[in-house]
C-alpha cells in the first residue's frame, strides 16, 4: 500500500503543505592567524575546510541523495512515518473521492486493499492539484511531522529524479 500511495503522492508532489527556504551560511576554519608562516600549514588549512564543506554536503544531501523518486519517497517516508502516512491518507482520500477518481482507481489505488495505480489511474491523480490541493495542505499543516515530510519530499528534489 505504501508504494502505491507514494507514487500517487509523488504525481501530486506540486501539492504542498508549506514552503521553507534555508539558507546555510558556511565560513572557512581559521586559527586564528597562529601559523609558522610554512606553504604546508595553508595547505592543511584548506583540506580541513574541504572536508568540512563535504561532510555538510553529505548531511545536508539526506534523501536529496537517492536516485530515484521512489527511493528518495521512500526515504522520507522512513524519516517521517506519521506526517507521510497522514500526507497520504489525505491524498487517498481526496483522490478516491466519487467526483474525483474513484472510477479510474477503483480496482487499484482506491481498492479495499490499495495497488499500484493503474496508468489510467495516475493520469486521473495527476489532474487533482486543484481538487485536492486544500484538502491535503489542510490535513498536512494540522501535522508537524507531515509538514515536515513534505518538506524533505520538496527539498531532496523528489519530483525531479527518475521515478525507477
């Protein structure tokens, strides 16, 4: 059920509960100006503040890291079991809505047991950013850690990576 629900909350990924934008700030390690003067020490100097930008590259990466957007979902999905399921609960909701895709995803999406959407299925889903936009920022935003699910599925680029 889970990866049927991701791939329809993925074609919706334009739905979203909030928009945060961080900036991170990164300064050069210094000692203070406390060096022989030698070539040597400039050198250690600027590989310890290569290593460092690359270990905040690596934490800040998370999901963002993932290759595809199943796998980068997925990873979201791991870090933020609670908003994800509410996220999805509130977009298979919405979706199998009698005047929204119930009839398309009947045998699949919105079956008694949830399968992957059929293509008619996603084609459906894929129209319902206006439909299902305020239902589910609605449902999402009474959840921090929805919010905080959608917010990993926007900043790892989930959308944009291949979807296997």
């Amino acid at each position: 059920m889970k990866s049927a629900s991701i791939a329809v909350a993925l074609a919706l990924l334009v739905i979203a509960c909030s928009s945060t934008t961080t900036t991170t700030t990164t300064t050069g390690g210094s000692d203070g100006g406390a060096s022989d003067g030698g070539a040597t020490d400039g050198k250690a100097a600027d590989d310890k503040d290569k290593d460092t930008e690359e270990e905040e590259d690596e934490e800040e990466e998370g999901c963002g890291g993932a290759k595809t957007q199943d796998a980068c979902a997925q990873c979201c999905l791991a870090d933020h079991q609670a908003g994800g399921a509410v996220y999805i609960g509130a977009l298979q909701a919405c979706t199998c809505k009698a005047e929204n895709c119930q009839e398309d995803c009947a045998d699949t999406y919105c079956a008694e047991t949830p399968a992957q959407p059929s293509a008619k299925c996603a084609t459906c889903a894929q129209g319902l950013q206006q439909a299902c936009g305020q239902e589910v920022t609605t449902a999402c935003n009474a959840n921090q850690d929805c919010v905080a699910f959608n917010k990993c599925l926007g900043d790892s680029g989930c959308a944009t990576k291949p979807q296997r």
